[in-house]
C-alpha cells in the first residue's frame, strides 16, 4: 500500500488523506515547492498519462478532515468549548462534514447549540439546521417547545426555509400558530403556508388565518402562500377575497401572490387592476408607489389576451412613472413602456407622459428612452405632439446612434399620412 499524504484543505475546506502516487508531486517541486523526496522514484508510481478523465478513488467518510480535523474533534469542540467564536467555528465544520455523509451526526451535534446563551451561536446553529435540512426536522420540532421564545421563533423561521420537506412538522406548527407569544404565532403561520401550502387537509386552516381578527396573522398566512402557493389554483379564490381586505398590506400580499401565480383569469387581471388604481390614488396622496405596483404592472403587461382591456390603467400607471423622476430607475419602468408599445393607439392619452418622458430623460437611460420612442411610432398619428420632441433627438449629433435611428423612424410613422 503506498503511502500517504495529508492534503491541507483551502478556505475551510474538507480535506482528505489521498494515496500519494495520486499527487503530481512533478507539479508541486516545479513550482518551487520541493519536498525533499525522489522525485523520480515517486514519479514512477504516477499513471503515465493523466487524463481529463482520470478520478480520485473514493474516500471513507472517516478519513475527510476540516482544517486537519476530523469530525470526533469539531464535535468535541463544540460541545465543551464555552467561547462563542470557537463554537461557531466548529458549528461551521459540522455543517461541512454534513454534506459529506455525517447529516444525522452533524444535527445531533449542533442541536444542543440552540440553548446556547449566545444569541449569535443560536442564529449560527439555526442556519446550519436549515441547510442541512430534512434530517434536522426532528431537532427543530423538538425547539417549538422551548421555553425561550427567540429559540421557538428561530425554529419555526428555519422550518418555513426547509419547505415542504419538513412535513412531518406540520401538525406542531398548527400548535404553535396558538402560541402565547405573538411574533411567534405570526412566524407559525407563515411557515404552516410555506410547509404546507401542498396539503389540501390545510385549506381550511389557511382560509381560517386569512380571516383571522389580527392583521398580522392575516398578512403572515398571505404572505407565505404566496410563496408556496401562488400556483396551486386552490388558492385564488382566497387571495381574490384578501384584496378586499381593510388593511392595504394585506391587500398588497393577495395581489403578490396572483402575480406569482400562472396565467391569470380575467377576474385576477380585474383584481389586479383594482388593486393598481388603488395603488395610483395613494401615490397622488402620498407620492409613494408601493413595491407591488411593479408586479402588478408586469403581470398586466404580459397578459396578452386582455392586455386590450387594462389599457386604460397602464395609461394612468405611464401618467405618474414617466413623468416622475422618481421612478427614473426602476426595473419595473421598461416594462411598462413595452406593454405600451404593444398596445398602440389604444394608449394614445399616454402621449403626454411619453413625451415629457423622452424630453427630460438623461442620455443614461438609453433603453428606456429606446422603448418610449418605439411606443410613440406605434401610437403613430395621434402622437404628432410628440415630433418637436422626437426632431430634436433625431437631430442631437451627441446622442447614442440607436435613439437617432429609432426617432426618425417614429417620425415617419406620425407623418405616415403626409
């Protein structure tokens, strides 16, 4: 049996004991590193060709190493280490040597670390549960019972990122959605959403938080089945009623989760379209567009089959985010203009907005500049207001190559009866 080399890891990296006629020993003494052996006896045990395809024999779970370390020793350290930094360390190395084989080992190891007095230890050993995932699961359900109520929030919170994989906990997150704390509570529903939107048994649990007395728990279970559920068709019927909710979050977590869903129905495209003219209402009292308008828009605008029938709320969304530098950025903005394009003359009031648009925007939104020229040629006749200022970037010799050209052509296309 040759003999064998430790290989140090990289960056915390599992390292293992590797036979050394595997190791280009040629390799490392060219490039300065020698290691004071025969190069040419060691050389003699290498294949003769190494190939692209040529493998590293496996290696026994009991042989890999972190930083020089085997499992025993990071586990040891954990376990009778007090120092917060040395047992986050060894939390570090469990997790590694959980993907490796040793998932049930590392959690019993790292379960203790929950009643650390360390909140930083906690959040640590949280982290680590979720990613190794399913196997933690037990060790998780066994923490919704704790006493401290950071560590059954911390449990419920690393649950929800677990997802359906974590099934099995379902019934104790029902348990906890009765917590006497209410962050706790709040956390339970969201994670029984996000555990569970699969599980038809829960449909009327879910229906039962979303008409819950205390918003929190509303806008909790919304939340989370609009990450879990925003495709499962069960659940538009209740995210259509929470858009009638009171309180405008709540509203804002029904329309997010139609927004993710499929294609919409037309009475999701009606409500969505509610929800955007009531969007547009608080921005003029406010002047704050809510982050779900960009869904909002997005969805609309890629609904082709009643994109005719939203028109005039696109319209009113181009009145306020073309002519407010405010949005000057905004991702969502671009596809706003795109819809407009694609609609044509049925957005010709929009004409006034795209033209004060094109007339104060900065050479740095060339795309967006692009897009609203090319919605001004599709409007075509009805956008003759719009040609001083088209005259004047088909004109400006400074301006990027692609605005000249695509100016000119929205000329032609609104003197087409000249």
């Amino acid at each position: 049996m040759p003999n064998k080399l430790y290989r140090p890891s990289r960056h915390g990296r599992l390292a293992s004991v590797v036979p050394i006629a595997l190791i280009n020993v040629a390799a490392i003494t060219a490039a300065g590193g020698g290691l004071g052996w025969p190069s040419q006896a060691i050389a003699q045990e290498q294949p003769a060709v190494v190939t692209g395809e040529t493998r590293l024999p496996p290696v026994a779970k009991e042989e890999l190493r972190y930083a020089g370390r085997d499992f025993g020793e990071w586990r040891r350290q954990l376990l009778t280490d007090l120092e917060p930094k040395t047992q986050i360390a060894a939390i570090e190395a469990l997790l590694a040597f959980s993907k490796k084989g040793y998932a049930e080992q590392a959690v019993a190891a790292i379960g203790p670390a929950l009643e650390s007095r360390s909140e930083q230890v906690r959040q640590t050993a949280f982290n680590a549960l979720g990613e190794i995932g399913p196997a933690a699961v037990p060790v998780l359900v066994a923490a919704l019972r704790d006493k401290v109520r950071s560590v059954r929030a911390g449990a419920i919170r690393t649950l929800a990122e677990i997802g359906p994989a974590a099934r099995e906990a379902l019934d104790p997150l029902g348990l906890a959605v009765q917590d006497e704390d209410q962050s706790v509570r709040q956390a339970a529903a969201e994670s029984l959403a996000k555990v569970g939107a699969g599980e038809t048994r829960l449909l009327p649990a879910f229906e039962q938080l979303a008409r819950n007395a205390d918003m929190r728990m509303r806008v909790a279970v919304l939340s989370g089945l609009s990450h879990a559920g925003a495709n499962d068709p069960r659940f538009v019927p209740l995210f259509l009623r929470a858009l009638d909710d009171e309180h405008w979050e709540v509203r804002q977590w029904a329309g997010e989760a139609l927004i993710r869903g499929g294609p919409p129905s037309r009475e999701v495209i009606d409500g969505l379209t509610r929800l955007m003219r009531e969007d547009i209402e608080r921005f003029r009292r406010r002047h704050q567009f809510d982050a779900t308008a960009g869904g909002i828009v997005r969805a609309l605008a890629h609904e082709e089959r009643n994109l005719a029938t939203v028109a005039p709320v696109l319209v009113e969304a181009a009145s306020i985010v073309l002519t407010n530098p405010a949005f000057a950025q905004w991702s969502w903005m671009d596809e706003l203009l795109k819809a407009l394009v694609r609609l044509g003359p049925k957005v010709a009031p929009a004409v006034p907005a795209l033209v004060q648009f094109i007339a104060l925007a900065s050479p740095a939104q060339s795309s967006s500049i692009i897009l609203a020229i090319d919605a001004l040629a599709a409007i075509g006749e009805a956008a003759r207001e719009a040609a001083p200022a088209l005259e004047a970037w088909a004109a400006d010799e400074n301006a990027d190559i692609d605005i000249q050209r695509h100016a000119a052509k929205a000329l032609r296309s609104i003197h087409s009866d000249e």
